[in-house]
C-alpha cells in the first residue's frame, strides 16, 4: 500500500500537463487569444492543483483565474 501524500499531487499534475499538451496539439486554428486563454487555463490548473494539494476546487479555480489572465494577454508586436 502507498501511503506516499507526495504522490497524488505529483501524479495530478503530471496527468494535467499531458492533457494540456495533448490539447495544445490542436491549436493551430485557433487565434492568438484563444490560444493564450488555453495556455493560461492549463498552467494555472496545474498551478492550482499542485497549490491546493490536488484538489479539485483548487484546480478549477487555478484554470478559471488562468483562462482569464491568457486571454488579456497581449502578444508583443
């Protein structure tokens, strides 16, 4: 039995990561914002979960509070 604490977070995060590059994979369509929004959900879901211990709360929040700083983010010109 694995009573490990630090292994559930770092499985979560690993998980996370892997479906955010997965995901990222499909955004040549889509437009710079869109795909600063994408960026900043996943890494601030990641962020929120590894923050929060993998909790779920945290990890939505983390993605949610991301989304919204991706999407303001302007790209230097």
């Amino acid at each position: 039995m694995n009573t490990n604490p630090l292994l559930v977070p770092r499985g979560l995060a690993t998980a996370i990561a892997l479906t955010l590059v997965i995901g990222l994979s499909a955004c040549a369509g889509m437009s710079r914002q869109d795909q600063n929004t994408a960026i900043g959900a996943g890494v601030g879901a990641v962020g929120g979960a590894v923050l929060t211990g993998g909790g779920t709360l945290g990890t939505l929040g983390g993605a949610a509070i991301g989304g919204v700083i991706g999407s303001q983010v302007e790209p230097r010109k």
